[in-house]
C-alpha cells in the first residue's frame, strides 16, 4: 500500500519537483516531450483494457483524458518544435500530474474492494483533483504559440469543454454498497446479528467474494490500513478494528472452515513460517523503561501509587507487601509515616502512551479509571467486541466438534483474536477455548500444535486467564511439553513465553518450576535456542528465580549452568545475571555457582564490558556470593584479576545501584584478613555503602537491575 500513503502525501502537500522523478535532471525539451510521451504510453496502455471493481466511471473518464494527452504529446514529439518557456514549465507538472494517475489507478485496481468501498468519497475526490489539474494544465498551456495539427487542436479545445463541465462524482451504486456494510456495523454496535441473507448478498453476489481465502485477504488487506494509519484519515483505527471484526465473523459464518492457504500438514515449512511467523515475532520482548516497572515486582506497573516516603509502586503490590506485615518503604527502607495509597495519574498516563505507541497491550485493574484520553484511543467500539465475541463463540465450536483442518484453522483464528484486547482475551476464555486449547497442544500436526500453544500465550496476558490456564487440569504439563517435544522451534519458544507469562504470579512460580522438566527445557532452551529462544527462557528463569522455594530445583536442573553459560551471550547476559544473584543469596545457591569455573570470571566480565544494567547485575551477584558463600567464596571473588580497579572505576562512574553495590563489596573485602592493602584506596567508596544487614532484608528483587520484558502478542 505504498502508492496509497504516496498518493495521499502528495495531495496534502506540495508536489515534489520533476528532478525527483526524471534523470538526467536537465532536460531538452525535445528530451522532455519524448519521456512524457514514454510515460503516457505505458499508462495508457497498461490501464485501457483494466478492470476497476470499484470507481469505474472516474477511472474510465481519465483514462480517456489521458488519451487525448497521449496525442497531444506524440504531435509534439513529431513536430519537434522548440516550445517557449511557459509550454516547458507547463510539461514539467504535467509530469507530476501523469504519476499521479498511476499512483491512483493503481489504487483503485490494487486495493481491496472493502477498503475502496470505505474510501468511496475521498478517492471520488482524488479524480475530481485530477481533473481539475488537467484544466489549469490546457488553460495555461500556450497552445497559440505551439501550431497545432486541426485535428490535435479539436481534441484538445473538446477535451477541455469537458473538464470545465466536469463534477465531482460519487456513483450512487458504490454508494448504496458503503451504506451497506455500515448498516451492519450498527448492527453489531446494536447487540444484534447481521441479516444472514442480506449479509450473503452483500458479499457473495454484491462484492464477489466467492471464497474463504478472499474473504482472508480482504481482512489482511484492512489490517494492513490499520498498521499504517495515519491519524487524520478516516475512518479512525476503533472504527477500522470494527470492519475487521465483521469480515472475520463473515468469512467463518459465511464459508465455514474451507482451507485458504492453511498448510495443515508439516511438510510445507516454509509456508508455516511464512504465514504464522513474522518479524513482530522475532520482536517478542521489548525492554520496558524503568520507571515504568514497579520495584517489587519488576513488571509494568498497572495502577501506580504513591506512599508517604514518595516511591512508587503497583498497587497491588505495595498493598500485598502492607498485608504481610510490613511498614516500611521496600525500596529505602524508611518507616512509612502512614499507609494511604496516592495514585499517580502523571506516570499512568505515560505508561499508557507507552503501551499504545509500542502496539503494548495495557490492561487496567478492574474498578480503575481508565477512560483518560489517551487510553480512550484505543478502546475498541462495541460493534468490534460484539463482532469478535460471535466469531469467538464460533471458533469455539469448531475447536470442540470440528475436523483436524477446522480444529488448526479455528486455532489460528483464536490466536489473532487474542492478538490485541483485554476484552477479546477474557471472553474467549470464559466461553470455554482453554480446554481445547490444551487438547490441541498434543497435536501431531505442527501447524495446529503452534497456534494453539501461541493463542495460549496470548490469552494469558490477561492476568485473570492466568488463573483459568493453571487451575486447567493437565494444561501446565501440556505446555512443558510442548516446551521440551515440540514440533517446531517456534512452538517451543512461544511454550517458554508462556511460562513467562504465566510466571508473572508469585504462587505460580513454584508450580511451574515444580512441574516435570520445565526448568530443564528452560535451561536447554538458554544453552542451544535461537536469539529470541533465549531471550524466552532466560526471563522465565529470571521469573523463578525470585521465588526462594525454586533454588534448590534450578540447580539440580542445570539452571545455573546455563546460566553462567549465558553470562557470554550479549543479548541475553543482563537477565542471566540477574538471576545469578537472585540465586546466590542462599547458601546452596551460592555453592552451586562458586562451583562454576566460569561463573565469576564471567561476571566480572560484565563489570568491565557490559552495559549499565548488566555491569549493575554482576556486581550485586558478585557481592550476594561473597555474603551468602563462605570465607572460601569470598577468597575466589578476591582473587579475580583486575577486580580492585573495576571496583573503583564503578564507584565513580557506575549508575546510583552500582556505586551502592561496589562500595558495599569493597567494604566485604576490607573486613577481610590480608586484604587491606590491596582494597584501602576503595575507602572513597564507603558514603555509596547503604546494604546493612538491615536494609539487606527488606526486597533484594528490587535491587536487581534487569531490562524486564513482557510479552507482545504474536499475528
């Protein structure tokens, strides 16, 4: 759809200069003539014997005009007569003019017939701009000056008495066909169900959309618009989602669950890719700013509140951690002066900015306000959700009594409708897609075993499915399954992402890294996966690593191994620090990784070469070992090369967490036996100092540097 985006920037603005078009950029007239000649030819020629579903009468009319242009252009190329000035600037935009009439002929022959049906006014006018610049074109043409053959002079003077008598015109019958498919998004936003007949006749014998894979291109064609919307075209994004919404319940309702180029087998690998993995999918995770992320949790914080110290955490969160006894502030470790929650509309607000800009999905707790204006946005129509929830009810019921072909077809679509929309996402669960959804996952056909476990994924963004998914009997094995057996590599991943998610509940977390070789297939996913494979695993295991009861099975499933392992790995060495020392805070733990021949010569690695976050992560790790490990623990860490002079360059240089964690390590070192004169000169260092075995106890987790990451939903 780039000639639509061109042709429309071109009419909102200043039409470029012919040098962007021609070259050489000087041109003889005689140059000139004979490439717009060249370029009326191909117009002509390509678009004469073309079939326009949709604006046929405009397009018709220009191209008959651009005939009579062809003609007048091949006389002057015949006559090669030196033209004045003026007739050369008039050439030069009647270059201008002729792309763009290909831009939108093309338009209107290459554009979906829904979309050209909802863009029937504004492209009516684009012709009738048209138009109107062929006009001034022969009005200012000095054709006196230029001798015309009698028969050129008669079809010009013609053409031009037609194009002062021409009007904007909007064919009624497109017209009637708009209304139309309008009148069944009212119905939808009404609570009622389109007419089937009428809704039959519209696109079957109105539309000629015969079939199931053009009833699919149609919808591709919308979302496509959607994608690249440009916020002053109408009609608006919510209004778009809506005839999405209705042509998929219409390709199901109307053609059932016929193929449209759905490879249900396995042999056809690059048609799976092609259709079911796109490069949003290799964007997965994307790095959350910080602020964004409440302290306790490290998520992406929903209803962010302020308490008396003047930190800000999730509300449900800090209320959680109030519950449990606590009256101090997590992250200073001040008392709190009183409990009343503030809510902070100014960070709420940026977050949902955030959310929208990066296609994120956001959530609101029930009970919240959320019609702020920029949420607003992007709230779905009713119509929408009415639309969606009749298709989902329907591919529901495929899913339970459906064939093999229908179960993967109507798999795929649960996935894209769970794609986007808090809404969509709760009512497909609660209709019931979660059971057959599991039963799928044991498919031995690829195709339907990675939608299912991708439209799980997706349903589980939505924190109320995560309940409904883990209280499923059978449906977290399933998955772990699909994690350590699947068919393909994309299934497996997306089996990862899924722990991620889920793993997001604090009571989930020891569940998950209970159930039967699911921390394994972490583990062998962070070793031997594909960039995003990694990433997958490696914030799942970040996940359970900050669940304590998790330590002593992710040693003994090789979690730490591979971790340490993946201290190396550039994209994903921050999280697997991270979670280093979430583990070694416990002894055991702490033994596990001291055993790791690599694990501090990696860490200290990352001190010298990482990023500020992973240099913040392997200095708290560095140090969580030398508390939790022992004299022997200790005296390894001290014996690292290059570590004093790292120490100290953190001190000065390293973020506020960093320089608190140096100094704090340096002061581990002082107290040490033999070490004074090797660390004294990091004394400096000792107002940064502020890990007392005090403030040591309140919430280590928010004292974890990682670039937390959640999941974006897959097409």
């Amino acid at each position: 759809m780039a000639a639509a985006a061109i042709f429309s920037s071109l009419r909102r603005r200043r039409s470029p200069s012919l040098e962007a078009f021609l070259a050489p950029v000087d041109l003889s007239d005689v140059a000139l003539v004979q490439t717009l000649t060249i370029v009326a030819t191909e117009l002509v020629s390509r678009f004469s014997d073309k079939s326009f579903f949709f604006q046929r009468r405009n397009s018709r009319s220009l191209i008959r005009k651009l005939e009579v242009c062809l003609v007048f252009l091949e006389f002057l190329k015949e006559t090669d007569a030196n033209l004045p000035h003026t007739a050369l600037l008039c050439l030069k935009e009647l270059y201008l003019l002729l792309y763009r009439s290909k831009i939108l002929l093309d338009y209107c022959s290459e554009s979906s017939k829904l979309w050209l049906l909802l863009q029937n006014h504004s492209i009516s006018g684009h012709f009738n701009d048209l138009n109107l610049e062929l006009l001034t074109f022969f009005d200012v043409f000095p054709i006196e000056e230029v001798e015309l053959g009698a028969d050129v002079r008669e079809q010009v003077e013609l053409l031009q008495k037609q194009l002062r008598r021409t009007r904007l015109f909007v064919d009624e019958r497109d017209e009637v066909l708009r209304t139309r498919f309008l009148s069944f998004l009212d119905e939808f936003e009404n609570g009622r169900l389109p007419n089937p007949r009428e809704m039959r006749e519209f696109f079957v014998d109105k539309l000629k959309i015969w079939n199931a894979k053009s009833c699919r291109a149609e919808i591709e064609f919308l979302e496509e618009q959607i994608v690249n919307h440009e916020g002053d075209i109408e009609p608006t994004v919510a209004v778009l989602n809506g005839f999405v919404a209705l042509t998929r319940y219409s390709r199901f309702f109307l053609f059932g669950f016929e193929e449209d180029d759905v490879d249900s087998g396995t042999s056809n690998q690059k048609k799976l890719k092609k259709n079911l993995i796109t490069q949003e999918i290799a964007e997965t995770f994307l790095t959350i700013p910080r602020d964004f992320c409440c302290p306790i949790s490290l998520d992406l914080m929903k209803d962010p509140v302020t308490i008396s110290t003047g930190q800000t955490y999730d509300r449900s969160s800090i209320t959680r951690w109030m519950e449990e006894g606590h009256n101090t502030c997590p992250k200073t470790g001040q008392m709190l002066i009183h409990t009343r929650l503030a809510p902070n509309r100014a960070l709420r607000n940026l977050i949902v900015q955030w959310c929208i800009a990066h296609g994120v999905p956001y959530d609101p707790p029930d009970g919240m306000d959320a019609s702020s204006e920029s949420y607003a946005i992007a709230s779905p129509t009713r119509a929408a959700l009415e639309a969606n929830r009749a298709t989902a009810m329907i591919l529901i019921q495929q899913l339970s009594i459906g064939s093999q072909d229908a179960k993967t077809i109507a798999a795929r679509e649960i996935r894209l409708l769970a794609k986007t929309g808090k809404e969509n996402r709760a009512f497909i669960a609660e209709a019931g897609a979660i059971p057959h959804l599991q039963k799928l996952l044991a498919s031995p056909n690829a195709v339907a075993q990675e939608n299912s476990v991708t439209a799980m994924l997706n349903l589980s963004i939505y924190d109320k499915n995560k309940s409904l998914i883990m209280s499923e009997v059978g449906c977290l094995g399933a998955i772990t399954d699909v994690l350590r057996f699947g068919h393909s590599t994309e299934a497996r991943e997306n089996a990862a992402a899924t722990l991620f998610s889920l793993s997001a509940v604090h009571d989930y977390k020891k569940r998950i890294a209970e159930e039967g070789g699911a921390v394994e297939a972490l583990a062998g996913l962070l070793r031997d996966g594909t960039p995003r494979g990694k990433k997958d695993a490696v914030t799942a295991l970040f996940n359970l690593s900050t669940h304590t009861d998790n330590c002593v099975q992710m040693i003994e499933a090789g979690a730490v191994t591979a971790l340490v392992g993946a201290l190396g790995n550039e994209g994903v060495a921050e999280e697997a620090a991270g979670a280093l020392a979430l583990i070694v805070r416990q002894p055991v733990g702490a033994e596990a990784v001291a055993k790791q021949e690599r694990a501090v010569a990696g860490l200290i690695a990352m001190m010298r070469c990482g990023t500020p976050r992973g240099k913040e992560n392997a200095v708290a790790a560095l140090l969580e070992l030398c508390r939790s490990g022992g004299a022997a623990t200790t005296e390894q860490v001290f014996k690292a090369p290059a570590l004093a002079g790292l120490l100290q360059t953190l001190l000065f240089t390293g973020t506020k967490r960093a320089r608190r964690k140096a100094a704090s390590l340096a002061r581990v070192f002082q107290r040490c036996e033999h070490v004074t004169m090797h660390y004294g000169g990091l004394g400096v260092g000792y107002a940064y100092a502020s890990n007392s075995a005090s403030n040591r106890e309140t919430n280590f987790a928010s004292e974890v540097s990682v670039p937390i990451s959640i999941s974006v939903p897959v097409v």
